[in-house]
C-alpha cells in the first residue's frame, strides 16, 4: 500500500512539473524590440535602377519568446521600398515569434520610379512593428537621381548636363563624328561599362569650379574610393581630342590611348587640368604608337602603374604630378615607357618620335618608381628635364637638372591630396617655362619665377 501511495505521488509530482514546464515554455515577453538601427538610409540611387539590398536586426533581449503580432510596410503597395524577413518576402507579416535571446533579419531595397525632376529627391518610408500592442518603427529614406541612360549605344552632338549620364556597357563615338562633353556633367559607369572613342573625336570641357566628372555608379559610403567599378575613357584610333579639367575616378584605366590612325601632327589626346585617382590598373595607358599631351595633371592610387607608355609613341608631359600611394600590394614602378612589345619569341621595337618630360614628379611608396624599358634600333627621343624621381639615380644624359629620391612632401596620399608644403623638394626647382598654357596650374595659380614642379604651384 506504502509503494502504491509512494508511485502516486511520484506520477503526481512528474505530471505537475510537466504541466508548469508547458506553461513556461508557453509564456510570451511583455517586453519590446530593439533594432541594429533605427533609421536606414540609402545613398542616391537612380531612378528605374534598383538599389543594393541593405539588412537590420530585430532583436528580442528578454529571456522568454516575444511574439510581434504584426510587421507593415507604412507605403504598402505604393512604396518604393520592399521588404524581406528571413527569407521571405512582402509588406505585411504577422504572429512572428523569436525566441528568447534571439534576433529576427530583415531586409531592404527600393527602386524608384522617373520624376522627370533635374534634382535629387528625398523619398522616406517607414516599418511598423506592433509588440503587446505597442508600435515602434525603422525610418526608411532615400536619395533618388534622374539620369540619361545610354546603353551599348552610339553617341554624337553635345551632352545636356542638366543631370548626370549612366552608361551601361558602353557609350560610342564613332568614326568621323564628335561628341562634346560640358562644364559640370557627371558621367556614371556601371560595371566593366566604358566610354569609347573609335576614329571619332571627344571634346570634354570642363572648368576649374566646375569638372566633368567620370565616376563608377556605386553610391554607397564603401565604394567611395574602391578601385576597378567601371572600365575607362578608350581611344581607338581616335582624331585628335580633348580632356580639359576632368575627375576620373575608380575605374580599370583612366585614360588609354591606342594606335591614333591618321591624326597628322596633331596629338590624339590632349590631357589637362584633370585628376586621375583609384584605378585597378594604370592612369594613363599609351599603346601601340599613341601620341599624347598630358599638363597639369595629377595621378595617383594606381594598382599596377600610374602611367604605361607601351610600345612606342610621341609623349608631351609638362608640370604633372605623377604619384602612387595606392594601398594595394603591387611591384610595378609607377612610371613605365617601353618601345617594343613580343609576339611569341620575336621581340617589336615602336620608334618612340617624341619623348618630352618636364617639371615632372615621378613619386610612390616603391623603392624604384621609375622604369626606362628601351630597345635599340629605332627612334628613341626620351628627354627628361627638370624632373624629381623616386629611385635609383642616373647620370644618363637624358636627364636634365633632374632630381633623385628628394620627398615631395604631399599634404595627402592617401586621400589623393598632392598639394605640397612649403617645404616641398618641388618648389623652386620646376624649368621656368611659364609660356601659356603653362603660365597657370592645375587651379589656376598663377605661375611665378623660379616655378614649382608638379601640377601644383605652392
């Protein structure tokens, strides 16, 4: 009797334990969410292009299971935005459960529709959480942009630049026609996409207080300054053309220059004023006989070289200031010409017919930033006069007053500031040509005597 009493109670106390347990595990919070962040943000997007997909966290921080009883997008339909929680996606979602101590993803993206406004716009939008009848919210916003979208097209006239460009792929100037390029115009590039100048002629006209700027189409903070979004500017045979004060930035190759076709004397590209900064390659890329004037330029951050000169050519480089900090691991100076290129086991030398390099800086992190790669048995017009390089000096008679391993003393590397200090091994030390177009730098400081090398004068 003793033992039967005994089991009973034992069944009794199990079943009671098991009956609070189910109880516990059934009990909700009273409590309320938290959030990774409470406003979500996304950069100027443009209009019709869809935006990167941004997440959060939604955060149960009590011990028990906290049910949200109800997720809605504010918009609903309307809205641009568009929501996902842990894989599924929607506006409006109920009766979620997260455990104790345990967090929710959500995630966001938005595309917006043409406004036919010249102006960025500002569209916000909100997510509701209801918890114990409670309601808290993640602001949502977003900065949109109108664009002209040229996509594997061909191009001519004279862009408007009352908002920017978007080129997908590629935009073309062809053979025998000319596009012009105005003072202010944005120009982005998505992914790989080019602007390619084939047996035709570009004219970019940029001003000191108003550049034309090339730029990759990832708005976000993180891409900022990422190299390699975008290819570049290309010629191809190409009629003599102009930059004028441009920003090209965070692409493959700034500019590159190939055979220039039947340009005369005049050069294929002339290159002034402008910035080249954040290329996964090379700056300036000369190949295969181009003929390029580059002045008052700056470049920097490259992750192979800064400026290639393959293959011969005729090169005009005067007052640049020629650099690379750039924070990828490289071994390649940051200045090359070369006169020859290898087709299997035979060896090609390209006559190099000018060669002009004044008030030039030559200036990096390597050791050796400089590299003359010539062959014998052709036109070989090199001069340097006036010069400052990092690397091993040379008595070569191509070298004229020219400076070695003497630090430039740039403001900023690696934010792309080459200005220099007073102090600076460039000052005082440029030729004294200040012949126009010479006579200014690269922001229209007048040049005095004894002048400074580099675009910059201090």
């Amino acid at each position: 009797m003793k033992i039967r009493i005994k089991f009973l109670y034992l069944v009794l106390i199990g079943t009671l334990f098991f009956l609070l347990s189910c109880k516990k595990d059934n009990i909700f919070s009273k409590g309320s969410l938290s959030f990774s962040t409470e406003n979500i943000l996304f950069d100027t997007i443009f209009t019709t292009i869809g935006s990167a997909t941004k997440n959060f966290k939604v955060y149960n921080k009590s011990a028990n299971k906290l049910k949200i009883e109800s997720i809605r997008l504010m918009g609903g339909e309307s809205s641009p935005f568009r929501l996902n929680f842990d894989g599924v996606p929607g506006i409006n979602f109920s009766d979620i459960v997260i455990e104790g101590k345990d967090s929710l993803f959500g995630f966001v993206d938005v595309t917006l529709n043409v406004n036919n406004n010249n102006y960025p716009l500002v569209i916000e939008d909100s997510i509701q959480f209801i918890v114990n009848g409670n309601a808290k919210y993640v602001k949502l916003s977003v900065w949109g942009q109108d664009v002209y979208i040229h996509n594997q097209d061909i191009t001519s006239g004279t862009w408007l630049n009352d908002k920017p460009h978007l080129v997908y792929g590629y935009t073309a100037v062809d053979s025998a026609t000319s596009l012009t390029i105005p003072a202010g115009t944005i120009v982005y590039f998505h992914k790989n996409a080019s602007l390619l100048v084939y047996k035709g002629t570009l004219d970019v006209q940029g001003t000191k207080d108003n550049k034309v700027k090339f730029l990759g189409d990832r708005q976000e903070m993180f891409y900022k300054d990422v190299p390699g979004q975008w290819y570049g500017i290309r010629f191809v045979e190409a009629k003599a053309s102009t930059i004028n004060n441009a920003l090209i930035k965070n692409g493959q190759v700034g500019v590159q220059v190939d055979s220039t076709g039947n340009v005369g004397s005049n050069y294929t590209v002339t290159l002034s004023n402008s910035e080249i900064y954040n290329q996964s390659s090379f700056g300036i890329y000369g190949v295969s006989g181009a003929k390029v004037k580059v002045y008052n330029t700056v470049i920097n951050n490259c992750a192979l070289a800064s400026t290639y000169l393959f293959a011969g050519g005729a090169y005009n480089f005067n007052y640049c200031t020629i650099a690379n900090y750039t924070s990828v691991t490289r071994s390649t100076p940051l200045f090359i010409v070369q006169n020859w290129f290898q087709n299997g086991s035979v060896a090609y030398v390209r006559p190099i017919t000018e060669g002009t390099f004044a008030n030039c800086v030559f200036y990096g992190a390597l050791d050796e930033e400089y590299k003359i790669d010539t062959i014998s048995g052709t036109t070989l017009n090199l001069y340097f006069e006036n010069c400052i390089f990092k690397g091993t000096a040379t008595s070569s008679s191509i070298f004229q007053n020219c400076q070695f391993n003497v630090d430039p003393l740039f403001v900023g590397t690696s934010t792309n500031d080459l200005h220099i200090y007073s102090s600076s091994s460039l000052v005082d030390a440029g030729n004294n040509d200040i012949t126009p177009p010479y006579d200014k730098d690269i922001e229209e400081t007048v040049r005095n005597i004894p002048t400074d090398i580099g675009a910059y004068q201090y």
